[in-house]
C-alpha cells in the first residue's frame, strides 16, 4: 500500500490520466453494451426470434451479460476514484 501511495504523490498526473481514460473506456464499453442488449431485446420482442449473441460477439470487448456490464461500471467508477486521487494529491 505504502508503494502505490509514493507513486501517488511521485507523479499525481499520472494517475489523474489512467483515471479518466480508465473512465472512459469502461464507461464508453457499459453504455454501448447496454444500447446493444436493449436493441436485441427490441428486436426479439418485434419479430418472436431469439438472438444469440455471444457467438457473434466474441472478438469484441462489448459485454453483452449483466456482469460484464456490471463489471465495465466497477471499472468506470474505480477510473473516476484514480482521477480524484491524483487530483487530491496535486493539490497537497
């Protein structure tokens, strides 16, 4: 613990940038993977046919799955911690 502290104040900007990119790219992969899941559902309801995504999926880091989803939000929010962290330690 005491080793990611120093690297915390060693370099505050570093952690603020993996932060928001962290962020980002998770935040981006749960939205995405929420408007999916609710355009297959639309579909399935219209027209009676199951899709099954997780065969055509499997090459793209979308999740399809309430966990992967769930997990891509856990990711989000630690994201945003780091980039408050590296901002707190700017300030001290």
């Amino acid at each position: 613990m005491e080793y990611f502290l120093q690297a915390l104040f060693w370099c505050p900007s570093c952690w603020r940038s993996l932060g928001r990119a962290m962020f980002t790219v998770c935040g981006l992969l749960a939205i995405a993977g929420v408007r999916l899941q609710l355009r297959v559902e639309r579909v399935e309801r219209k027209t009676g046919v199951f899709i099954d995504l997780d065969k055509a999926l499997e090459s793209l880091p979308i999740p399809t799955s309430a966990e992967g989803v769930a997990l891509a939000a856990f990711g989000a929010v630690l994201g945003l911690a780091l980039a408050f962290a590296g901002k707190w330690a700017q300030k001290t």
